[in-house]
C-alpha cells in the first residue's frame, strides 16, 4: 500500500532535466507550496547574531566612532583603553595589524590582516566570548579520583536514544553483572516518554531496544554506549524512531551495497548562545582564514575537536576526518564508509560524544544549519553516497541515472533533509555561501555550488560516488540515506513512499 508522508515541502511541479550530470531544474523564487503557511520562503528563526558581517561592528558601534572624520586610536591608545596604563608591546612588536576601531570594529593596513586578530583583544565595549558552563569549572582531578575506583566486575551500560525533538539525544546507565559481549546481552529497558516529548504522563513508559554497542570513552572499558530504538508503550516505533523504516529500506537494496559517508558540520557556542571565541558585540574579521585554519587567531576549540576526534576512535565510531569550516567556530568531522542502516547509527552515537566531550569542556555543540544570519556559511551534512555498480569501471554512466532520478523528486527530499520539513534548510540553501538554492536541482562537477556534486576524480576516473550537498546540519541521517535509496535503488517517485511492511 502507498503511504503518503505529511511534510512540508515545496512545489512537485518541474520539468525533466537533460539527460547529463549538468541539469538544472527551476521554478520561480517566490512561489510557495500551498501546503505552506504563508511567507514560508522567507521565514527565519529567531537567532541571537547580528546583522552584516566580515568585520562589520555589531549596530551599537555605528556612529560617530565609524565616521570618516573621527581619527582612529593607535595600538599605543587601544592598550591603554585596556587599562596597561602604558604600551607594554612596540607596535613593530604586531606586524600586519595597522589601526584598530575603538568601536569593535577592524580595519586592515596595507598588505596586512587585522581581522585574523580580532578575536584576541579586548577594545572598548568589547569582551571575547569564553562562556562556558559551571560544571566544567569543577575539580576534575578530584572526579578522577573516584573514577579510578575498581568497579568489582561490574559493568555501567549507558542506553542513549533519539527524543522527542527528532535532534536531541538522551542517555541513561545501569549496571550489568558481566560485561556484554554482543548486543543480544543487552537487555531492553525503559524510560519516562513525558518528560522527554515522547509520550503523555498517564501513559508514559516508552521502550528503549538495544541495536548497537560501542566502548565507552568517558567511563572506559568494560563499560559500554549503547544505541537504542524508542518503541511506545503497544509496541509501535515513536514518532522519531526513523531507523525503523530506514532498516526496511536497506534490507530491500543489500544486495546493492550502498555505502554512505556524511559530514558533519557544527558550531561551538559559549553557554550563553554565542559563538565561541567570538566577540560579544561584534564579529570576527570575514570568512577566509579559517578554513582548514592554524593558529589561535584562526581557529577556536581546537582542544575540544581532538577529544572528541580520539572518543570516537576509542569507541569504535567509524570516524574518517576532521577540519576547521569556512566560519570560525564552526567545525566537521567525517564518519564513514558505512554500508546500509550503520551510517545512521554511526553518525548518533559520534554526535552523542560530541555533545558530551563539549559537556565536560562547558561548551555547546549546535547542528543549527545557519547559526548566525549575515554573511557566514551555514551548517549541512553532506552526504557521500555509492552502490557496487557506481563503484566499478564503467560506474560513472550509473551515477548518472541515480542524479537523473534524484532530479525528479527535489522537493521529497528537501522535505526530509531537515527536522522541520525544509524549513531550517530554507535559511541555508540561498544559492550563497557554497549552497545551491532550496528551489533549484543542479549537478556539476567539482561544482560546490550545486545540489549533487561529482568530484574531480571520480569524473576522471569514470566510476566512483557523488554527494549530495543538500542535508542540513541538523538532519536525520536515517531520513537521509532512506531516502536516497528509495529515489536510487528502489525506484520511487514523487512525494509518496511505499510501506514495504505491508506488501
């Protein structure tokens, strides 16, 4: 039986590409799905950010501080704002620094960027984001000292699962006589669904199902993490629970192999909703410096990255890279190849310790897909996708057929690319910032610009994968390879998907 999903999605109405890896699907920019509700296209959540960019002082500097004709302070005066009472450093001791705004702002000096300090001094009306939470200010040796303690044979399980927002995660621990050699030995257990969005309170108890096991990197071995299902109080998956359907699909299109690789964008704010490392009425310099970026006046948290990078190791997530993003603060890791239903479950459990490792450091981790409005990128997952066939010689002509069908059902995916029906990507996908627009399919390769990028290589080298540049940060990535491989391997169309359960 065919099941209709209800998303929010756009127009289904497009006219079928070329057949070749360049097409371009368009339809005009202000038409909205009646499905709607009106002025979606435009819609933004309200951020705290600031409007502008690239060194633009946040508005309470604009001025007479910001007009022409107001003399801009040495570095001799900057110090003594903040109160050397005298120049402890030559300005020769700076070079490539030039004058500095006292309102916040920065300009460069010939041949010179200022902006790749911005971040390091304190000016007037002006402090550097490090809010970070209490509890990373406690006594970590002292913990140690009880973290030391032999557990007795003893084994600390941690369940953790999906909640209610479909974003969130969740964890729980008991202990266990022995320690659990496979995930058979874990035994199901069960959670309060009021209290996590899940269910009402006079019928509360949801199912937490055991699906896979990783070492635990916080409390070490024998302990255990491990990722559950959600199912409701009569057996039935949750609402959030998409790895039930994502599983059918897979165990459908085994035989074809699909692997997946996902990146995963995301953004370190302080406690209090800033970025980190960012000033707290201003900006950084503009985008340019940080990508891939060395130093401490181009990267932000890097300590946080390499813990989160070696917990993941050390559990046995299939993490593959990590780097600096185009915005400061913001940051990716890669996790895969992954066959079938264990990208998913993957990317969960390294999005788990992420949130965790930025516990303990007294930061947050948000997969917002555009943090902060103006002139910064935004936050996607982009998702690397390959069956056997694209893999061998020849593969390159298979690719193409898969781009050919993914053409043909742009607004199904967009729909399921973010947790709110393509509303959150709606801010991301503006055809800027190394995005395609939300109401345009493309393809291209090496083109960053596009829906569906095909490497370089992979052109030259005939056979291969492609990625699909459009998941949001946020996204599920059950959604996401579901739906890439009931498009690709399972031969779907439009906005219906079939119920394989009840054939």
């Amino acid at each position: 039986m065919l099941q209709l999903h209800t998303c929010l999605c756009l127009p289904s109405t497009q006219t079928a590409p070329a057949p070749s890896h360049k097409h371009k699907t368009t339809r005009p920019k202000n038409e909205t799905c009646s499905k709607l509700p009106a002025g979606w296209a435009g819609t933004n959540r309200k951020l705290r950010s600031y409007p502008g960019g690239g060194g633009t002082p946040h508005p309470s500097a604009a001025g007479p501080e910001r007009g022409e004709g107001r003399r801009e302070p040495t570095l001799c005066r900057l110090l003594h704002q903040l109160g050397s009472g005298r120049p402890t450093l030559p300005p020769a001791a700076l070079p490539g620094w030039g004058a500095i705004r006292g309102g916040g702002g920065c300009s460069r000096a010939a041949g010179g960027e200022l902006h790749r300090g911005a971040g390091l001094l304190r000016g007037r009306g002006r402090s550097i984001n490090m809010s970070v939470s209490h509890s990373s200010k406690l006594n970590k040796v002292v913990r140690d000292q009880y973290m030391r303690l032999p557990q007795g044979g003893k084994v600390l399980v941690t369940y953790v699962w999906i909640d209610g927002s479909g974003e969130g995660v969740r964890c729980k621990t008991r202990t266990m006589d022995q320690e659990p050699k496979c995930i058979e030995d874990v035994p199901e257990w069960n959670f309060d669904g009021s209290s996590t969005d899940q269910a009402e309170g006079s019928n509360s108890d949801m199912f937490l199902i055991p699906v896979r096991m990783f070492r635990d990197p916080f409390c070490l071995d024998p302990n255990k993490l491990v990722l559950c299902e959600v199912l409701k109080y009569n057996r039935k998956h949750a609402e959030t629970n998409l790895r039930n359907t994502c599983k059918k699909a897979m165990d459908l299109v085994k035989d074809s192999h699909p692997w997946f690789g996902m990146e995963q964008e995301y953004t370190l704010l302080g406690i209090n909703g800033h970025p980190y490392g960012w000033p707290d009425n201003g900006f950084p310099g503009p985008q340019g410096p940080y990508y891939c970026g060395v130093g401490a006046d181009k990267v932000y948290g890097r300590d946080i990255v390499e813990s989160h990078y070696k917990a993941c190791i050390y559990a046995g997530v299939k993490i593959c890279g990590t780097n600096a993003e185009v915005m400061p603060s913001q940051w990716e890791f890669q996790v895969g190849p992954c066959e079938g239903i264990e990208m998913g479950d993957h990317l969960w459990m390294a999005r788990f310790i992420l949130h965790r490792v930025c516990e303990d450091f007294g930061v947050v981790a948000t997969l917002d897909p555009k943090p902060m409005t103006g002139n910064w990128n935004g936050a996607g997952c982009h998702t690397n996708y390959s069956t056997e066939d694209m893999r061998k010689e020849g593969g390159l002509k298979c690719i193409e057929a898969a781009i050919e069908k993914l053409s043909k059902r742009h607004d199904y995916h967009i729909c399921v690319y973010d947790p709110r029906g393509g509303r959150d990507n709606s801010r991301r996908l503006t055809g800027h910032h190394e995005t395609s627009s939300i109401f345009e399919f493309s393809a291209g390769v090496a083109n960053r610009g596009a829906s569906i990028r095909i490497p370089r290589q992979v052109g030259q080298d005939g056979c291969g994968y492609f990625e699909d540049r459009r998941p949001a940060a946020n996204c599920d990535p059950y959604a996401v390879t579901e739906a890439i491989v009931r498009t690709t391997c399972l031969n779907e169309t439009g906005m219906q998907t079939m119920d394989y359960a009840d054939k």
